[in-house]
C-alpha cells in the first residue's frame, strides 16, 4: 500500500468518526429536547393544578368572609333598629354638653 492509499484511507476513516459524531451529536440533542419537553408538560400539569386548587381556596376562604361580614352586618342593624331613640333625652345631653354652665 502506498502512502496515497494510507491518506485516503485515513480521510476516509475520519469521514466516518465525523459522521459518527455528528449523527451522536444529533440524537444527543433531540434526546434532550425530548426530556425538555416532557418536562415543560409535567412542570405546566403541576402549575396549573396547584394554581387551581389555591384559586379554589381563595375563593371558599373569601366567600366564609363575605357570609361572617353579612352575618355581624346584619346583626348590627338589627341592633341598631331594635333601639328606641330618646330625642327629648339627647337634647338635654347635647345641650349640657354644648352649653356648660
């Protein structure tokens, strides 16, 4: 073999591991884009049902808070109209407080 086919055989056998590489480079990256991808899913499937479930929460935590408001709202007003208003009883109040001697 003379050194001509050495050289060509060695360019030819460099070729092949650069294919090799470049092929294993290839299926290195879509590999990882594959597990990104599954990933991305699995993260977004998480987000969006803790993002549900603190949604649902809120949301029976803040309807609890309307009903207790309404509740001593209602409870104040009931107070407030079961009072008799002594008029002749605030004017003399009003007026020793207003007009002290």
């Amino acid at each position: 073999m003379d050194e001509t086919d050495v050289l060509r055989h060695l360019l030819e056998v460099e070729a092949e591991a650069a294919a090799l590489v470049d092929s294993a480079q290839a299926e290195a990256d879509r590999r990882l884009a594959d597990g990104e991808k599954l990933n991305r899913e699995h993260y977004d499937q998480c987000y969006a049902k803790e993002v549900a479930e603190l949604d649902a929460n809120y949301q029976k935590q803040l309807d609890a808070v309307k009903a207790d408001y309404q509740k001593q709202l209602d409870a104040y007003r009931a107070e407030l109209d079961a009072m008799s208003v002594n008029n002749s009883r605030f004017m003399e109040l009003a007026g020793h407080l207003l007009l002290k001697d």
